[in-house]
C-alpha cells in the first residue's frame, strides 16, 4: 500500500470499508478522529510502504500471527496518534450500539493470536506511542521512558550508545515495550535478573472506562497493585498501556555517559551426546543461583541506585547478564551447550558460523531449510556449533531470532511461500529456591520429547532451557509464578500451513500433558497447543483470579483476543 496522509485515509475510509470484505460497522463519530487501514499490516508511522501480506493471505482487514498460520480478519484496524485519541476512541465506543470488542496489538511478533481479534484491532504504532527519551538517573538508579509502541531495536539503539542496557530483552527486535510488557517475557537474562516485568517501574494505561491510570511498582495503593500484577504479563486484556518506565542496569564502565556500544562475550560449553542430564539441569540451576544472588548482592551497583542511608555505591556491570543451554538433536541424541554471556568492550571476536551476525543470513537460511528438510539443519548444527569465547556484535547478539526469522521470512515471501516458526514453551517445576534443585520433573520431560518425537518421526529445531527463580515474579497470569523451575522451549520451522501439521499439534498437545502431570505449566507467551483441561488445571486458579479483576476493571468484557478466546473462555 502506498503511503496516504492521514487525511487521505480518513476521507477514503468509508469507501474503503466499503469495497473490503470486512465490511465497517463502525459508527461515522468513531471512526472519525481516527487514522484507520483496511488492509494489513499498515503503513509504518515513518511512511514507509507496508510490507505485502504473506503469499496466500487476502487483501482487506487480514491481520497474521507471527507463526503465520493463525490470522483474524478484523472489522475494523485503529492507529490511534496518541493517549487522548484513545481516551476519545473508548468514549465513542461506550456510545456505540452493540457490544464491540477491542483487541490491542504492538509489534504483532506473538507467535499465537495473542494479538489477533475479531472486531476492532487497535495497533500502538504511531509517532506519539513510538517516542524514546534519553535515560536518567534518580535515587533508584537509570530508567528510561518509552512510549508503548516503540520498537526494542530502537530502545537500545538509544540506550547502548549511554552504556546502559534493560537487565532482561526478549530477542524480537520489532516487538513493542507495550507487547513485550504485556507478555511478561523471558528471556535469556532472567536466571539472573527475573522476567522483563520486574523491571518495570511504571507504566500509564488507558481503561476501557476512558480513564487514563499511572501505575507504579512498588504503590501502596491496592488498585495500582492489582493493575501492576494483572496488566504485566495479562495480554492486552485490562487496558492499552500508553507509556512505560523501565529500569536500566550498566552494560559498560561510564555508564550513561555517551560512548562505544557494549558488545557481548560468550562462554560457550558443550557436554558430550550422551548426556547427563542431571548434571546438565544442575548445573545450569547452581550458575543461575549464583549469579542470581551475585546479582541481588550487587543490585544497587548495577542499576545505580542508592543504598538506604543515601548513599550511592560505585557503578560497576553484572559478572554474568545471561546463562541459558542451547540443545540440538544430533542423528541419535540430544547436545547440550551452555551458554554463558555479559557485556564487554574487548574486540570482536564474531562466533563462527554467523549466529549472532547481525544480518542473520546464516540463520535465515537454517530456518528455511529447517521447514522442509529439518535433517540438514540438524547436522549443520551438530557439525558447525561452536564452543569456546567468542566476543560479538549487541544487535546481532540481542536480537538473533528475530534478526534471522525477518529475513527468512523475506527470503521465504519473495519465494511464494510462507515460513511457519513455531514455539511452545513449557516450565517444569525444580522445587524451592534455596534447596538443591529436584531435576527429576526436567528430566522425565525431556525423556518424553525425546521418546514422543522418536515415535512421531519429528525433529525439533532447537530445544532451550533456562533457569526461572520466582522471586519478583507478580504478574497473575505468569507460568513460573510460584514455580521455580526449567523453562523448556521447542521450535519447529514449517511452510504454508493454515493448522499446525498434526502431529506437531499432538506432540504438543501430549507434552501439555505431560507437563501438568509432572506439575508444571505451559507458558502462555508463544504458541500454545495444550488441551483445555491441562490449561485449566495449570492456569485455573490465576485465570480465576484475572478474571476477577478484569469483571472490576473491564466490566464490559471490552478487551479480548483470539488467544484468550480459545484457550481460557470456549
Ligand atoms: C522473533 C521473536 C523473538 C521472540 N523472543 C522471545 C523471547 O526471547 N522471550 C519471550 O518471552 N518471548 C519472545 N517472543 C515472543 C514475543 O516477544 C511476545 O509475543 C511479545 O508479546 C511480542 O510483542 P509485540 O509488540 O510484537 O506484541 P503483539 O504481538 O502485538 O502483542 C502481544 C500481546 O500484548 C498485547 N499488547 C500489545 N501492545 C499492547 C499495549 N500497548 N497495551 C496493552 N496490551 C498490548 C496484545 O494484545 C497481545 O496480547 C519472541 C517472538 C518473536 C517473533
């Protein structure tokens, strides 16, 4: 779509409604005020030309997933400019005949339909929602204020220049800070700093009431406690968050002083094919407690806050930012290589074979090759998997799936097809925090991938694990609350499908159940094929819980996406 003034779209909206298949049922007064696209995805608010929709997708209000097999056709696609036109937007809908339903989307890099709705899509991509201030420094350390719609890429292009880097950063560098707060992510920082939502200080949030609420971590009063844990990791359900303040730790010395871009060293380890797995799971546990308390001892150092008395220690960067274990089938078992990282000054030293390149070519081309022959890609990665020391590149290194599933995608598209990237993350319990890990639930369940995968001829692409303690952790709709344990993630690549392939959905389906039975749950952050009863069982008490508190603070049931839809309310 060519790029169109605002005023253009306002005028041509009617017609344009008119001619799309999802036809309006917009009130006039609504639509208004309001810059509105009928085809997807919409120009980007610097007027660069929106990217096609995906061979095989339609023109019209056609919205995708990032695994590119879910999509909604919405009646309606919203770019509000800023807070008050949203303020002005819930006053005209609480006007409007008919029960309607928003849904909120940011980057769209969900893998499920997280951000996919039926009704009116509202996407926080705007100049006003996309604005990114210089970091500061006050009593409790560096922060930075971001509008909701900004782009991680562009946050850290921001905040590496000033040395300073958010403790944890999912690797999606086209997600928003609103979509990634929203999800409450994990990252490959949180063994040692916690999920992205405890780090975040505030955030301002529009109601569906039209009332504008700033919410601070930490408040003593209950209505900012309650919006705090619900609308961190709730999914757009509460509200749209406008505006968001976040810690920022040291990445380098001179911290907030302008200067060179920290880079990122890696320490990779890798543990022969015939595992241990105890050890494995162990030892990554011990590491993440280590420099979790490290971290927790040091905590004012690093974020640059004061103690107690007033007095403000010595800014210094972590020991450890990141520690996770990257596994990949070989022709008859699984290799473990632990990953250790920080940030460094030193000269690059790139990882060979291009993992953490910032243009991602290398990857690119495993993906696509991973959806249709994922033998190849297996042996690449059992061959070609580097371990040693290696110093690389914070863009390349920060953003490393979304840099190589962009340009797979790309690649894909130009091709005529499109590339499914499939996840599903699953947290297996590993007992209190302070006691020797149980790794037996761990264990069992990689067994399980391993036999249920064996027997429905699937080969999974990468599998990670990462250690997540539960301390900080407050959001109610969280998968690791009050279960500290190993997050286990598997990823499959696959090409034009409009259902996830059987046996993938059942392999999936299986380990869902698998996992309840051995009391853990499936994180409800990427893709989720689990049958409603394991999600009931895993999630029933917090869904209660949320559920309360969206009757208090969305009494209409205003809010709602495809994926709550179908996994919690059906
Ligand atoms: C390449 C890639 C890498 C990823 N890496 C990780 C990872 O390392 N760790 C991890 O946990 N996840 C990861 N994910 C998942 C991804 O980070 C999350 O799905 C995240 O929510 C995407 O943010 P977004 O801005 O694209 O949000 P969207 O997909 O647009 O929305 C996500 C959710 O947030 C809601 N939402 C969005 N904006 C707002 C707002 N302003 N106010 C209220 N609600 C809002 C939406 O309704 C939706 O429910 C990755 C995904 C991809 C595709």
């Amino acid at each position: 779509m060519s790029t169109l003034s605002r005023r253009d779209l306002l005028v041509g909206t009617a017609s344009a409604f008119g001619a799309a298949s999802c036809a309006p049922a917009i009130p006039d007064a609504m639509c208004a005020p309001y810059y509105v696209t009928a085809i997807c995805p919409a120009p980007s608010s610097d007027g660069a030309a929106a990217p096609a929709p995906p061979p095989g997708g339609t023109s019209g209000c056609e919205l995708f997933a990032y695994d590119e097999i879910e999509r909604a056709s919405p009646n309606a696609v919203i770019h509000p400019a800023c807070e008050a036109e949203l303020v002005d937007f819930f006053a005209a809908l609480a006007r409007a005949p008919g029960a309607r339903t928003v849904t909120v989307r940011g980057g769209g890099l969900s893998l499920d339909s997280q951000s996919l709705g039926k009704d009116i899509v509202l996407i926080i991509d705007q100049k006003d929602f996309c604005r990114i201030e210089r970091p500061g420094r006050d009593k409790d350390g560096f922060y930075m204020t971001v509008g909701a719609g900004a782009r991680w890429w562009d946050v850290i292009a921001i905040c590496a220049r000033f040395g300073l880097m958010p403790p944890s950063l999912q690797t999606g560098g086209d997600a928003t800070v609103g979509g990634t707060l929203s999800a409450d992510c994990v990252s490959r920082m949180s063994a040692i700093v916690g999920k992205e939502g405890s780090h975040v200080r505030n955030f301002r949030i529009v109601l569906p009431s039209g009332e504008v609420v700033s919410v601070s971590r930490g408040s003593g009063d209950i209505r900012q406690q309650e919006l705090y844990s619900a609308v961190i990791g709730g999914f757009g359900y509460l509200g749209v968050v406008t505006e968001v303040t976040f810690d920022l730790i040291a990445a380098r010395d001179n911290a907030n002083v302008r200067g060179p871009e920290p880079r990122v060293f890696t320490r990779a380890t890798r543990y022969p094919a015939t595992c241990d797995w105890d050890a494995v799971f162990r030892s990554l546990q011990s590491r993440s407690r280590e420099g979790r308390l490290s971290y927790m001892k040091q905590k004012a150092s690093y974020h640059g806050s004061s103690l107690g008395d007033g007095s403000t220690p010595p800014v210094a960067t972590p020991e450890w930012s990141a520690l996770s274990v990257a596994c990949f089938l070989t022709g008859y078992s699984l290799e473990a290589n632990l990953l250790e990282q920080r940030y460094t000054l030193d000269p690059l030293r790139p990882t060979p074979g291009g993992i953490y390149a910032r243009d991602g070519s290398i990857n690119a081309f495993a993906e696509r090759v991973d959806s249709f022959w994922p033998t190849a890609a297996e042996l690449v990665l059992d061959f070609g998997w580097p371990q040693g020391e290696f110093v690389d590149d914070l863009f390349g290194w920060a953003f490393f799936f979304g840099n190589s599933t962009k340009r797979a995608k790309a690649d894909a598209h130009a091709l005529g097809y499109r590339l499914n990237c499939i996840q599903q993350s699953f947290v297996l319990p590993s007992g209190p925090e302070n006691h020797p890990p149980d790794t037996r639930p761990a264990q069992r369940f990689i067994e399980l991938v391993l036999a249920r995968s064996h027997a429905a001829d699937l080969r999974p692409g990468p599998i990670d694990f990462l250690y997540v303690g539960d301390d900080d952790d407050t959001s109610v709709m969280s998968a690791s609350r009050g279960l500290p344990g190993f997050v286990i993630t598997l990823a499959f690549a696959d090409r034009d499908r409009t259902t996830l392939r059987p046996p993938i959905d059942e392999l999936l389906r299986a380990l869902s159940s698998d996992c309840r039975l051995l009391g853990g749950r499936v994180h409800l952050v990427k893709n989720v094929a689990a049958d409603r009863g394991d999600l009931r069982a895993m999630h029933g008490d917090a869904a209660k819980r949320f559920r309360e508190l969206k009757a208090k603070y969305d009494p209409g049931g205003v809010f709602r996406n495809d994926f709550f839809s179908r996994v919690f309310e059906a």
